[in-house]
C-alpha cells in the first residue's frame, strides 16, 4: 500500500508533483493488525525473524505495510 504525498514547488508558478511513499507501521500497529505482541515482535527482530522491519534515525522501528501483508500470507 503506497500514501499520496503532494508537494509544492518551492518557486512561483512551479509545477506540484505527486509522490507515492509506503505505509509505514510502527510495532503497536503490526501487533494489532497480526494479533502478535509487541514484546514478541522486539524478539523475533533480535533472532532476525517476523516481518522485514528497518530503522529510522537509528532507533524507531517501522515496518512496510506491504512487507506485512507479504508475512502474512
């Protein structure tokens, strides 16, 4: 699943522009869209297990919606 994201030129009369960017769940999210705890997601990212998860600045966990919805299945 992709979000819409609009964009404004930065000068007069420029042209918006239309980025597609993934949905991204933090653990709570995935926990309630799985039924899997959040404590259980935290472990199997240390056992390199679960759905594909990432970093942002180092220390927030996300998860592409997608990549979950591919677990999953």
């Amino acid at each position: 699943m992709k979000t819409a994201i609009r964009c404004l030129g930065s000068q007069a009369g420029a042209e918006r522009s239309t980025i597609l960017a993934p949905v991204l769940l933090s653990a709570d999210q995935v926990s309630q869209l799985t039924g899997v705890a959040a404590a259980t997601l935290a472990t199997w990212r240390s056992r390199g297990g679960g759905p594909r998860w990432f970093k942002l600045g180092g220390k927030i966990v996300r998860y592409k919606y997608d990549d979950v919805l591919s677990w999953i299945e």
